[in-house]
C-alpha cells in the first residue's frame, strides 16, 4: 500500500495489511475501531466507485462529509485529495440536494 493514494486503496491491499497486523500481534485480532476497519471503508468505497456499485447519487451531504472526514483522518496530514472519492462524493451530494 506504501505510495498509494487514498483513492487508490483496495480491498485486497487492506486483506494484506490486515494480515500483516494479525501475524506481527501473535495472531490476536485488531479491534474494530483500528485504522484497518477505517481503511477497509475506504477500500469499499473506492471499489464501489470502480465497478459502479456505490450509488454516489444516493449520498446525503451529511454522507459525504463524514467520508472526506474519514479521508482527511487517514491522510495523516488532515486533507483530502482532489479528484479522491471523498471529493466526487460531496459533489455528488450537492448536486442532489440543490
């Protein structure tokens, strides 16, 4: 995942992470509440986008705000990026709500 944008993030690439995770624990589970559930939200999503599965036109606004949130949280540097998933969600959303 090292070099990718959040945007670019797949499942498959959370599936290693997570297993990375796990096996460096012992073979304790991650709680849910880790950065890798936050990551697998983003992962979904970005596949949604992808294959044309996440229905963008059904996002609220109060949706889409809580994705760029989760987007600009897991930049580490607080932002989102231009273009990214969290950005086509919110214009999406404003788009149905105006």
């Amino acid at each position: 995942m090292s070099g990718k944008s959040l945007d670019e993030i797949s499942e498959k690439d959370v599936g290693e992470l997570h297993s990375a995770m796990t096996k460096g624990r012992g073979g304790r589970q991650i709680d849910k509440e880790s950065m890798v559930s936050d990551l697998h939200r983003i992962a979904q999503t970005n596949e949604g986008m992808r294959d044309g599965t996440m229905p963008l036109g059904d996002m609220t606004k109060e949706e889409a705000a809580a994705l760029q949130s989760e987007e600009a949280q897991m930049s580490g540097a607080g932002e989102t990026s231009a273009g990214g998933v969290a950005a086509k969600a919110q214009s999406m959303a404003d788009k149905k709500e105006s």
